[in-house]
C-alpha cells in the first residue's frame, strides 16, 4: 500500500509562486511513475506534471516553463514548484502514484490541496 500527503497549498497573487509538497510512504520505488493532478470546478481532473523512473519528466502545455517537478534523490517526498501563477491556475491539487513507470496511470492518490490564485 503507498499513502501520499500533500501540503503547500494556499492563497497567492497572481505572477506569485507557491511550492507543494507531497510525503510518501508504503512500497513507492525510483521508477514509479508519480504526478501532480489538478481538478477546477466543473473540469475534468488533469495531469499537470509527471515524473518517472525518477528523472523523465512530463508537463501540460499550460504550465510549461513555470511549474517544475522533482522528486528527492531518496524517493519519499515530491514537489511542483509553481511560478508566474494564474488566475486559471487556481484547482484542487492532488499527488499521485502509480504501481509501474507508466506516465498517466496512477494506482494512489492524496487528499488533495487547494491552491488559490488571485487577479
């Protein structure tokens, strides 16, 4: 079993910058492939960043050059640093894990964070 703790969300202006944070635990390995999800009001949850085999990285078009995973060289913590925030930035974020590499298949997921951006 693997269970994923998020925190760092908040409330942010908009060009600001926020961290989360997501602690793991359970059997999580270096190539599991793990994410940063996020879910607005009335929108489908997305992949916003993935990572895998502990350094593949993958982003959503939308974050692209302002948001950065990373994970730690001992595999229990990941991180979405997110920079030049906007307005449509503002979701639940959830990390996510999956049982194998493959980017976009999660198995685990946290409770999730709110992450605010006002205009």
């Amino acid at each position: 079993q693997v269970q994923l703790v998020e925190s760092g969300g908040g409330l942010v202006q908009a060009g600001g910058s926020l961290r989360l944070s997501c602690a793991a635990s359970g059997r999580i390995f270096a190539d599991n492939f793990m994410g940063w999800y996020r879910q607005a009001p009335g929108n489908e949850r997305e992949l916003v960043a993935g990572i895998t085999f502990g350094r593949v990285t993958t982003y959503a078009d939308s974050v692209k050059g302002r948001f950065t995973i990373s994970r730690d060289k001992g595999n229990s913590t990941l991180s979405l640093q997110m920079n030049r925030l906007k307005p449509e930035d503002s979701a639940v974020y959830y990390c996510a894990a999956g049982r194998g590499w493959k980017i976009g298949d999660p198995a685990y997921w946290g409770q999730g964070t709110q992450g605010t951006v006002s205009s």
